[in-house]
C-alpha cells in the first residue's frame, strides 16, 4: 500500500529546500540535483552525481556513468511507469532545451521543477511528461 501522506512530506522537503534556489550549474542547482534529492528522500540509494559546473560539464558527467541521456540514466535506477500513473513523488521527465530535457517531481495533478520563466522551483501545469518512474 502506498503511503501518500509520508510521500507528501518528503516531497515537501525537498521542495522546500530547493525552492528559491534558482537553476545554476555552478552551485548544484540543478534538476538531476533535485532528482536525487527527491529519490533518497523517498528511500533510494542512487548514485553520487559526478561534478560539473557547466552544460559541456553535464553532459561529460552523463556520459561517464555510461548514459548519453538523463532518460537511460533513469531507466537504470527505477521503475518506469505511464506518465499517467505518476503519484506525488514521482519523477518526470519533460522535453527540454538541447541537449538535456528537464526532471520533474509529480504533485498531484502538475508537476515541480525548474522553468525558464521562474527563479528557482515553480510548479508547472498541464505538464508534457515523455516518461515518468515510480520513486
């Protein structure tokens, strides 16, 4: 059974504490960032991010964990699941500006994440999800 209140709460954490932070490859704002952020607050033990302060930086990092996109990386680590299916705490993935599409954080009906038209986290609704994971 899925516990949606204790989801909730470790959602919020996370969103709490990347909130005003806006996006910023230098200081590790980042979606992959929050990604991770989310995934060990629901319980995962994913991987170290590799250091990168740049969009060249990203995507050299992506690429040493064996993965040409953020996609495959997340396939390897969780369950996918419909985009439909997505519960408060699921990850997301929307198309995004080349060459890294952007990961999302469902709440319940949107979606969180960093958005060109934000400063930090904004939630965005009516959301184009290309794939979703059960975390």
């Amino acid at each position: 059974m899925v516990d949606l209140v204790a989801r909730v709460a470790a959602t919020e954490k996370v969103v709490a504490r990347f909130r005003d932070r806006p996006f910023d490859w230098a200081s590790r704002s980042t979606c992959i960032h929050l990604a991770r952020a989310q995934a060990r607050a629901m319980g995962h033990r994913p991987p170290s991010i590799p250091d990168f302060r740049s969009p060249i930086g990203a995507r050299t990092a992506l690429r040493s964990t064996g993965f040409d996109s953020l996609e495959a990386l997340l396939d390897s680590l969780f369950e996918r699941i419909p985009p439909a299916a997505m519960l408060v705490g699921d990850l997301g993935l929307m198309e995004g500006e080349p060459p890294f599409d952007g990961i999302v954080i469902g709440a319940g009906g949107k979606v969180i994440g960093y958005h060109q038209d934000a400063v930090g986290l904004a939630p965005i609704a009516h959301p184009q999800i290309k794939a979703a994971w059960r975390l």
